[in-house]
C-alpha cells in the first residue's frame, strides 16, 4: 500500500511517481522500433535475385539487343541519290548587263542502286544469326557466373552447418564442465584434470569465432554478386545441406548436355552462320546496276518544244578486278574453322561432364559410409569414454582423444557435403541446366 504523508503543501505521493514511471517506461518500450527479422533467401529466390540485379549480367544482356538492332541496319535498302545541275547562267549580248537565271540550264536527276543476288536477304539472315550467337554466348556466360553463385550459396550454407556444429561442441563442453566441477566439488577428480579441461574450452571458443567470421565472408561474397547492399545481420540463407545417392548415368549426362550446352549451340549457330556469310561474300561479287532518271530544263534553246526534256540511264559497273575474291576466300576458310571450333566444343563438353560425374560419384561414395556408419560410431564412442571416464573406467586423455575423433568426423561429413554440393554445381555447369538440386 502507498502511504500519504500529510505536509502544508500538496506533494506527489510515491504511489503516483511509481505509476507515472511505469507510464513512461511503457511509452519507452512501444516506441522502440522492432528488430527487422532476417531475411531468409533459397536458392530459387537467390537465382532470381542474381538475374535481376547483377550488373555484369545485365551489361552482358544488351548485347542481344544491340545484334537486334543490327538486324534493322542489315536489311534496309540503299539510299536513293538526287542531283541537281545548274549551268547556262550568262550575261546577255549587247547589253553588257548580268541577269541572273536568264538562259539557265537545269537538270534534276535521280537515281536508285539495285541489289542483285538476294543481298539485303543474306544480310539479313547472317544478322539473325549473329543474335542467336550472341543469345547462346549470353546464356554460356549466365551458366558460368550461376555456377559461381551456386559455389557461392553452398559456402554460405556450409558456413551455417560449421557454425552450427562448433556451437554445439560449445555447449556439449558446458555440459562436461559443469559434471566435472560436481565431480571435483565432490573430490572425485584431481584439479589438474578439470584445468586441462576448461583450458581445452580455448580451442571451441576459437572454432565458434572463426566459423562467424567464415559466415560473414561467404555472405559478403553472395551479397556482392547478387549486387545487394542488406546489411549482414538482415541476410540469411536457407536450404537443404545434404547429398543424393541417385544419379543418372554418364551417358545420360552426356545426352543433356549436347543438348542443352549454350556454348556447344554458339559453335553450331556460328558455323551455319559462316555459310550464310559465305553466300553473302559470293552474292556481293555480284554487279549491282544503278538505274538513273533526270528531267532537263533548257531556257536558252530557241525551239520552244525542246526545253522540257526526260532521260533515263543505266550504270553497270564492270567488275574485271574486283570480284570479291578475298573476301570470297575468307569466308569460305572461316567454315573450316568454325567447324573445328564445334569439334572442339562438343570435346570439352564431353570432358566437362566426364570430370564432374567423377567428382559427384567419388564424394557419394565418402559420403554414405559416413551417413550409414561412422556418424553414429564417433558419437558412440564419444558417449561411451564419456561415461567410463566418470566413473573412473577411463582416463582423461582417453576421453579427450574420443570427443577430438567425433569433432574430426563430425566437421569431416560437414565438409564432404559442401565438396558434393559443389561438385554438383560442378555438374550441372558442365551439362548446362541444373540436374541436381
């Protein structure tokens, strides 16, 4: 109960400043702003993200509409040419006065070149082609950058897994240093043994420490491809961390990717675009005539019917030395070489895949023993030491060898997962879509 003193002037009790404290600590606490939760990103969201954002990318992408926007220059026709003569300008006899325009001479005239040999078609077509390499050398660029993001994403995510496994090494030592201070309270240890171990709780504040700083990196790293400014307490990842032991064939493997390779579809575009070029060269040895038209106004004639006069010609350029001839060569030798390009293309597709099913296979088969046996031993024996050293069954160094071998094989199987889920990424680089999740 609040008690009122009584005094010759009004003064507020205690009861009425505790309550307008309590007031002004709620107003305090409602006004404070409420922590931004995380955000947590999968990988579709991160992928969707990178396509958007990333400026090297985005750059690569107008190349498609700048080969577009050659395609509009590749066919347009020649340009017309309009010529005006203007002569017969003179000062009239037996004056000796200039009139000017008197007796003028004009001659408007206009002309067109007309292409032979379908050259604007060509133009054309080679122009379309040279879009859909650049399409195909956009999508070559987006599979290598994805796969850097992936790597990217997957450390990020073993980043996480090893800093989850050294906080619960923390406090499983939390856990044994608080028995073994019981146990030396109740004499049944010496105190060299309970030194040793919180000496050797060093080692897991260190292993908490750097695996912070490891998260903190990866996610820089993700954060600048994705061309992101959030804050690093504000970002988070999430995903399975985990291996699949099924896997297609090699053979299948290989069938996707001649398939679905952009850089393997890029060879092909460019060798049918070197024949496409190749026409074009052949077409533009071609002559190509200009047709020509005029009207003539003569002032000075005396006939008075001949000074509106019409004309029309024809231009054909004698092509005697110039028949394109090296160009016609060039083009024809860029087929050869392009076609050994594709050879070489489709070689390195085959050796991509091979490299990376060989990679994933030899991980999966690390990995299940390590799953289906060893996870469960290194705890078996980390508990089992456990339990005979407290009672007595087991020394100290016997226990801390146990708990170094379950950490050895614990961070072991953390590492070998990130090493699948890059070598998977490996893969569906290598066969040119994504396989494996």
């Amino acid at each position: 109960m609040c008690r009122r003193t009584i005094s010759k002037k009004r003064q507020p009790s205690l009861c009425h400043l505790l309550v307008l404290a309590l007031a002004v600590a709620a107003v305090s606490f409602a006004q404070q702003p409420t922590p931004t939760p995380p955000l947590s990103l999968t990988w579709e969201n991160v992928k969707d993200r990178f396509e958007q954002n990333n400026p090297t990318l985005l750059a690569d992408k107008l190349n498609i509409d700048e080969s577009k926007a050659q395609e509009i220059t590749a066919y347009l026709r020649p340009n017309p040419q309009f010529g005006l003569t203007v002569d017969g300008t003179q000062i009239v006899p037996n004056h000796g006065v200039w009139e000017p325009f008197t007796g003028t001479f004009e001659v408007p005239s206009i002309s067109q070149l007309i292409e032979r040999q379908h050259k604007r078609r060509l133009r054309l077509e080679s122009a379309q082609k040279a879009t859909q390499i650049a399409v195909s050398s956009h999508a070559d660029m987006e599979r290598t950058m994805l796969f850097n993001l992936r790597s990217a994403f997957v450390s990020t995510l073993q980043a996480k897994a090893v800093l989850k496994l050294a906080n619960d090494d923390l406090a499983y030592w939390d856990h044994v240093l608080d028995i073994s201070r019981t146990r030396f309270d109740a004499g049944d240890i010496a105190q060299i043994d309970l030194d040793r171990l919180e000496l050797q709780r060093v080692q897991y504040e260190s292993e908490v420490q750097t695996a912070l700083v490891n998260l903190r990196t990866a996610k820089i790293q993700l954060l600048t491809l994705l061309n992101d400014r959030t804050p690093i307490e504000q970002f988070d990842v999430t995903g399975p961390f985990d291996f699949s032991d099924q896997l297609l064939s090699q053979d299948e493997f290989r069938k996707i990717a001649l398939d679905s390779r952009p850089d393997l579809q890029a060879a092909i575009e460019a060798v049918d675009k070197a024949h496409t070029d190749y026409n074009l060269a052949v077409a533009n040895g071609s002559t190509d005539p200009t047709i020509g038209a005029w009207w003539t106004h003569n002032a000075s004639t005396n006939n008075p019917f001949a000074r509106e006069t019409l004309g029309v010609s024809v231009s054909i350029p004698l092509r005697i030395f110039d028949r394109n001839q090296g160009e016609k060569l060039r083009t024809k030798l860029d087929i050869d070489r392009n076609q050994r390009l594709l050879d070489a293309a489709r070689a390195q597709v085959f050796s991509d895949v091979d490299s990376a099913y060989v990679t994933v296979n030899s991980n999966v088969i690390l990995l299940q023993p390590y799953k289906t046996k060893y996870l469960q031993k290194a705890v078996h024996v980390r508990d089992t030491v456990f339990f005979s050293y407290q009672h007595g069954g087991a020394s100290l160094l016997d226990f801390l060898n146990a708990q170094s071998d379950y950490r050895t094989v614990e961070l072991s199987y953390t590492n070998l997962i990130g090493s699948y889920l890059t070598a998977a990424a490996q893969l569906n680089m290598a066969v040119g879509r994504e396989v494996i999740q």
